[in-house]
C-alpha cells in the first residue's frame, strides 16, 4: 500500500466502519487497538481494519491525512470520531449506534 491520502480516504469511502489498528482484530499489537476491535466487533456491524503496522510510512501517514496524533484511529460513516476510549464511551452510551443508523439512512 503507498498510504497516499487519496488511497486512505477510499478505504474511509468504502467501508461504514474502520479501525487503523496496530496489528489486526485477531492478533492485535497493543491494548488500544485490542480494546477498539473488541467494541467493534461487539457492535456486531462488519468493519475493515488496516494493520498501521504493514509498512513503517503507515503511521505518519494515516495521522498526517486524518490529523489526529494517535492510534487506533475510528471512522463512522467516513467521520473519524477518534481512538478506543471515544468508541468505547460512544458504544456504550448508544451514540455510536446512532452515528452509524444516521448514516445509512443519509
């Protein structure tokens, strides 16, 4: 992957759900990323996650093109809501749920 801004904003495009991870949901590489796939895969909607890990340009790269400063990195409907504590507060709180129904309505 060339991590070029227009190839990450397609992944964003394409899926209703993504998590840039470090590793992938079954073998996650550091306890945020494990704890994002776990709520995402408790919400029981699919998602793509990207292994930030594949390639060494791939995590000044995602973080350049989203302008957030950390990963896991969480998009909904093409809008970054941020990393595993936000996605947690908002699975639990029913937010997350709604931001995803907002935008298969739209």
């Amino acid at each position: 992957m060339q991590w070029t801004d227009e190839e990450l904003q397609a992944i964003v495009d394409e899926h209703a759900l993504v998590l840039f991870m470090k590793g992938d949901p079954n073998e996650p590489q550091c306890g945020f990323s494990s704890r994002a796939a776990q709520v995402l895969q408790s919400f029981g909607e699919p998602f793509a996650a990207v292994n930030i890990l594949s390639d060494p340009r791939a995590i000044p790269s995602v973080c350049a093109w989203s302008d957030f400063p950390t990963m896991p990195q969480i998009f909904v409907q093409g809008e970054l809501i941020g990393g595993s504590d936000i996605v947690l507060e908002m699975f639990e709180d029913g937010s997350l749920k709604e931001m995803f129904d907002a935008g298969r309505s739209a």
